[in-house]
C-alpha cells in the first residue's frame, strides 16, 4: 500500500514517521514545498514528545546530534486566556 502525506512541517513528518513505524511495509511519501524550510525556529515539545521518539525509536542524542536541538527549561505564552 501506498500513503502520501501533504506537507512537510512537524505534523506532516510526524504523521509519516508514526505511519512508517505502525505500517512497516507500506510506502510512505512526503510531498513538501521545496521553498520553504522543514521546521521553522521556536518549535518546542511537552512530555508527550518523549513517547513519540520511544515508538520511532528515535534517540535524544540523535536529536541534539543531527537537528541542532536545544533545550529549555520552560515555555511561557503570554496572554494565552483572559481573566
């Protein structure tokens, strides 16, 4: 079986890495726009990002290795609801 997903940012490659994962023999293609950068700057996890890579069986060394990743200690949105 075949399966293409449309765009290439976090979704769209976590959704072709959770598929390549599950489904093993099927093929899996990601049509992404050549003009425009795969994850911009600012991107950021929660907890949930740990189980994902478990699944993918991704390392966090391969992360901070290979994509430049960075921690940090807290995400603050400001004005995120009213009083």
């Amino acid at each position: 079986m075949n399966i293409t997903i449309l765009g290439g940012g976090t979704a769209g490659l976590v959704t072709a890495l959770i598929l390549k994962h599950s489904y093993p023999g099927y093929s899996i293609s990601v049509i992404r726009s050549q003009n425009l950068d795969t994850i911009g700057v600012g991107e950021g996890t929660t907890d949930h990002w740990a189980d994902f890579m478990d699944f993918c069986q991704i390392s966090h060394v391969d992360i901070i290795k290979y994509c430049g990743a960075t921690f940090k200690s807290g995400i603050m949105f400001q004005d995120w609801c009213s009083n």
